[in-house]
C-alpha cells in the first residue's frame, strides 16, 4: 500500500508468518516484506510456503519458505528456529493458519470439530508459545488472523465460532501474561475478503452466495486481501505500538449489525 504507508516502514524487522503461502496471509507477507520486512513464510505445503517465499524474493524482498503444521509444536519451533538462525531476530508472529469446512454440527464428526480447533486455536497458541522466546523483548508483536466469527454465531461454522472465540480470549490473555516483557498481542478479526479459500467455501454458489451475505454487511461488499493486510502492517508499524490485547474488526460494519438491519 505504497499510497498510504511510508516505505521501509519494517526495516530491520524480521517476521514470521503462518499459513502464507496463500490467501490474506501471503498478502500480509507480501506488504511486511514490501515495508522492508525479511519474511519466514510457514506452511503444512512447503512448495507453496516457498513460492509465495520467491515471488518476495523476485520482487526484491528478503523472504524463505519453510514446512510446519501449527498443530505440532515441534515443528513451529524447528521453524522459527530457522527463522532466526537466517534472519537473526524476531520481531513479529503472524498466526495465520486456519482451517475450515461448511457444516452443521450435525455434519460433522468430532474429529471433524477438532481438526479446525486445532488449526485454529492451538495452532495460535503453538506459534505463540513457541515464538515468545524469539521475539524481541521489547517490540515483539503477535498477530492472531481472528474471523467475525468469534462474536458472530454463524450456522455451519460452529467450529470457526468456538475457535476463533478461543484465538480471541487467548490473545487478551496473553497481552496480559507478556504485556510487561514489551511483546504486544492483538487479533484483527475480517468479516469476508475476496478471492480467499474461507469465501469460496462459505460461498460456493458464486453471485448467489455472495450476494446474500453481502447483504448483511453495511459497506455492501467484501474488503480486499490488500486492507486486510494493511491494518496488519499499520499495527505492526510504529503506529501501532500502543494497541495491545485487543480484537480489531475489519468487516465494512458486520459486526454493528444486529439480527435485523
Ligand atoms: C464434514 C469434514 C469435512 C466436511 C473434513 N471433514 N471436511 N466433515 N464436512 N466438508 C472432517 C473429516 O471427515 C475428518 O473427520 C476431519 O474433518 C479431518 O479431516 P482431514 O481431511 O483428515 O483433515 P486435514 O487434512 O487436516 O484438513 C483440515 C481441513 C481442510 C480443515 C478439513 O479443509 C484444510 O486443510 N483446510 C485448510 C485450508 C482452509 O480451510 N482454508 C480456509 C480457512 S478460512 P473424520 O471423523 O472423518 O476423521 C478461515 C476463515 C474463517 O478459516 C472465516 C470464514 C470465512
């Protein structure tokens, strides 16, 4: 976002990002690296982790893939220990990865259930919990992608709701438990974002689908991967220092909404 951001506004600043090999998360990598950022980029497919790493590198940022399932803590810890024997330091954790399928709980088995809490919910906690030791103390930052589904109740995502509600609670705590080290914790929570494999499931009907759930948000349509990624960017900046424990929105005014309109 060269229009709204100074550049080199990361430079010096070394961030770890998972699930970025695609989606808003690769979109976060991209802007960090593109802010003067070098970037580890995680992810359970290492080929597409390294290639959303090269097309950084392509573009003249500093960036590497690596393999890693954030449901297993060993291997978020193997990772960032790449990161920081490559890079040196680390400044900011993106916890990113996520998974998701459209069910109702009936639908869905409890293994079925646990799959997306364990992506989502552990997954946060691992990539926090094995990030704390890395990260600079003071100016560190963790970044939990949330969803508005934390606080909105959504049929066939039982599991995103109870999940992200989680990510939620675990940031605000952890912002208390490590506030007094210099790390920060923040959520920033999207309602729906174009072009990204959440939205293809939750609309798989195309312009039908669409327009029914744009029609509950007031801005009447979806944000990009790039506003998405730019409130990422504006929290890890300079900007951003004093916004701690907290879940920031990012949903055109979904969750402002009530169950009528
Ligand atoms: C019912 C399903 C199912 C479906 C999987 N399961 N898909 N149940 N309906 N459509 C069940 C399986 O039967 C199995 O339970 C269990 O879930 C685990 O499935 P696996 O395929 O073995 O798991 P895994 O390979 O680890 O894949 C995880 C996944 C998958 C979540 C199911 O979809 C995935 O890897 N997704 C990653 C990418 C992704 O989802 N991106 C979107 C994130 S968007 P049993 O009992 O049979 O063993 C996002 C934003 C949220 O999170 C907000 C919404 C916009």
């Amino acid at each position: 976002m060269k229009e709204v951001f100074q550049p080199n506004l990361l430079s010096s600043k070394v961030a770890f990002v998972t699930g970025g090999g695609s989606g808003i998360n690769q979109r976060i990598a991209e802007q960090f690296a593109e802010a003067g950022a070098a970037v580890a980029i995680m992810g359970r497919d290492r080929n597409k982790a390294e290639a959303a790493a090269s097309l950084i590198r392509e573009a003249g940022g500093q960036a590497i893939g690596l393999s890693g399932d954030v449901r297993n803590h060993d291997q978020v810890s193997a990772a960032l220990y790449e990161t920081n024997k490559e890079f040196g330091r680390l400044d900011i954790v993106v916890a990113g990865a996520a998974g998701n399928f459209v069910a109702r709980a009936t639908g869905m088995s409890a293994n079925g259930f646990k799959t997306v809490i364990d992506i989502d919910l552990l997954g946060t906690f691992n990539t926090a919990h094995a990030a704390y030791e890395y990260l600079a103390k003071p100016g560190g930052l963790v970044l939990a992608i949330s969803a508005v589904q934390s606080t909105l109740p959504t049929v066939t995502q039982s599991h995103v709701c109870a999940a992200k509600a989680g990510v939620d609670m675990l940031i605000k705590t952890l912002a208390i438990e490590w506030g007094q080290t210099g790390i920060r914790c923040v959520g920033i929570a999207p309602g729906p974002v174009g072009d990204t494999e959440g939205m293809k499931r939750l609309a798989p009907d195309g312009k039908a689908s669409w327009d029914r759930i744009l029609g509950h948000i007031p801005s009447r349509r979806a944000a990009s991967q790039d506003e998405i990624a730019s409130l990422a960017l504006f929290l890890a900046s300079q900007g951003g220092q004093y916004i701690n424990g907290t879940i920031i929105p990012i949903d055109g005014g979904q969750t402002a909404v009530g169950s009528y309109e």
